[in-house]
C-alpha cells in the first residue's frame, strides 16, 4: 500500500514536471519574437560597449593623458594656479576633468586639483575634489584621506580632521605614511584639550611604529601630555 501511495506520489510529481515543461513551452512558442527581440538588445548593448572604449573612451583617454602633461609639470614647479587653470593652449587639471570626464586622467586630475587647492588655501574646494577621487592603490587612497584632514584641520574642522587622519593611518599601515598622520590626529587632540586621545596616539606611535623617526619625538610629546593630565 506504501509503494502504491509512494508510486502515486512519483507520478504526480513527474506529471507536475512535465505541465510545468509544457507550459515555459508555450511561452516561449507564444513570445519567440519577443524573446528574440530582448536577446538582440542585450547584445546590441553590449556591442555599443564595446565599441565605445574601443573607438570613443580609449581614445580620449590618450588625449586627456598627453593634455595633462603641461599641468602636471606646473604642478611639480609648484605653480598650482596654473596647473589647476592652465596657461594658454595647455589645459590645467579643472579642464581634464571637465574635457575628459569618465577617463582616468580626469579622475587623477581630481587629486591634483585637491592638492593644489590645499595649497592656496581653498580648502573647502579641496575637500570637494578630493572626495571626488578614486583609486585602487592603497597607498594613494590613504594618502588622499590625509590631505582631505589636512583641509578640515585648517577649516578648524577638528573632528572631521582627526576621522580623516585616522582612516588614513589604518588604510595603508607602513613605517612612513602613518605615525605622520598619526602624530597630526596626536597634535589636534592636545589643542582640543583631549590630552588622554593625544596620549594614546603617542604611545601607539611610540609602540607600532619605532623605526619612524616620529618615534624620535614621542618621548617629547608623551612627557608634555602627562604633564598636563597630572595638572588636571
């Protein structure tokens, strides 16, 4: 009786199998054009992809690339007004950016032209083109993260300069780069009066990062900290 009710069982399903076979049958029977024309647009899609980084975006990126030449030598001169402006026929970086946008050079001419902003004390623009700024690279992207609390730390932004400097040091961790961002978070903490933050900042230096020659000075800066937290 149980194999009788299981072999029933087993016929239902294969009949449901079977109902639901001939069903998406018949959809596709009844809506072949449709189906046909949606697998042609896809394609198409993708087609006009493909041809357009081969023959529009490819292209332009070499352009944008030899373009920004002149601006980046501005910029190594110092001369960032003009690298961020440019000079006659060559085209500073705000140019790249506007010309040649969705190109890689455009999206490196946002750092450039938040670094030179920073320089000549815009730092509210510099901010906005930093954040702008994409990369892979570990190193550069926590180097961009320390130059955007470098601009809320002169905008007297300290909160946000110290989450800046801090996701700075933690997005590439190397003897270098970090116990200097660290040591920056370490100073706004003293000038906020956060002298238990700024010593633990300190001490982390002084501990993670001994062959920096940050670490030369945390002696210094703990003593100068713990003098005032005994004064309290």
């Amino acid at each position: 009786m149980a194999k009788k009710k299981q072999a029933d069982q087993g016929d239902k399903s294969l009949g449901n199998i079977e109902s639901a076979l001939s069903r998406t049958e018949l959809y596709i029977e009844n809506n072949q054009k449709m189906l046909t024309n949606i697998l042609a647009g896809i394609l198409a899609v993708v087609l006009l992809i493909i041809a357009g980084n081969r023959y529009i975006l490819k292209p332009r990126s070499q352009e944008a690339a030899t373009n920004m030449y002149m601006a980046e030598k501005y910029f190594e001169l110092d001369s960032f007004n003009l690298a961020l402006n440019g000079y006659g026929t060559y085209p500073g970086f705000l140019d790249i950016i506007d010309e040649y946008s969705f190109t890689k050079s455009a999206n490196l001419a946002k750092y450039y032209a938040g670094i030179c902003f920073n320089e000549i004390g815009e730092y509210d623009e510099a901010i906005k083109y930093l954040n702008k700024y994409r990369s892979r690279d570990m190193l550069i992207s926590a180097a961009t993260l320390s130059a955007i609390g470098d601009a809320y730390s002169e905008l007297g932004q300290y909160n946000k300069a110290i989450k800046s400097y801090l996701a700075s040091a933690n997005k590439h961790e190397n003897q270098f780069s970090s116990p200097i961002v660290l040591k920056k978070a370490g100073i706004i903490y003293e000038k906020t009066g956060a002298f238990e933050d700024a010593l633990e900042i300190y001490e982390r230096i002084e501990k993670e990062y001994p062959a920096s020659s940050e670490s030369n000075d945390m002696k210094k800066y703990i003593g100068r900290v713990k003098a005032r937290l005994s004064s309290l």
